[in-house]
C-alpha cells in the first residue's frame, strides 16, 4: 500500500463519519418538526458535537506516515484527479517523501 492510498482511506472514513452526523442532524430536526419529538432535540445536539469532532480529527488526526507530521486539509488534494487548476500532492511538504511510495513498515504491517 502507498502512503497516498492510505491517506485517500482515512480521508473516506472521516468523510463518511462526518457525512453521517450531518445526515442524522437534519433526521432529528425533521423529526422534531413533524412529529414533536423533544428527545430529537438532544439527538441533534450530539450529532452536532459528533460532527464537529470528526472535522477537527480531520483536520488535526490526519498524519504523515513518515514523519508523523499534521497533514490537516491538505489531505484533500491527495487524489488522481485534479479539480480545476489543483494537481495533486506529490510530495509531502515537511518531509519531502513521494506519496507514490510504500508506507513505512512500523505503520503497515
């Protein structure tokens, strides 16, 4: 595995974290609304502390593999696919790795 493909994966789980708390804060909402739950009222409120704890392990628990460094929002540009003028990383900005090369062994094995 490459260091890009294991920073396109933590990138997909905390995506999806976050995705789902704010799926489920607009579920409470709706549900509070129709039906008058107040207990809705409390789910929202956790599913806004869960989403506000999924961007900040995003932006501060993403690490280099090599260095150990913060990567933070820089992980979203670590994709194939440029969008509009943005290429893609190709190289870390702290330690200089290819992200093209294997993950070092004491983080994959």
């Amino acid at each position: 595995m490459t260091i890009r493909g294991y920073l396109i994966g933590r990138k997909r789980l905390y995506s999806r974290f976050y995705a789902l708390s704010l799926a489920i804060m607009v579920g409470s909402l709706a549900m509070a609304s129709v039906f008058d739950k107040s207990w809705a009222y409390w789910v929202f409120a956790a599913a806004c502390l869960a989403y506000i704890g999924a961007l900040q392990v995003y932006k501060f628990g993403v690490r280099c593999p090599n260095c150990r460094g913060n990567i933070g929002w820089s992980n979203n540009h670590f994709g194939d696919k440029g969008f509009l003028f943005l290429r893609p990383v190709v190289y870390r900005q702290f330690c200089g790795v290819s992200l093209d090369s294997d993950m070092p062994s004491r983080v994959s094995g």
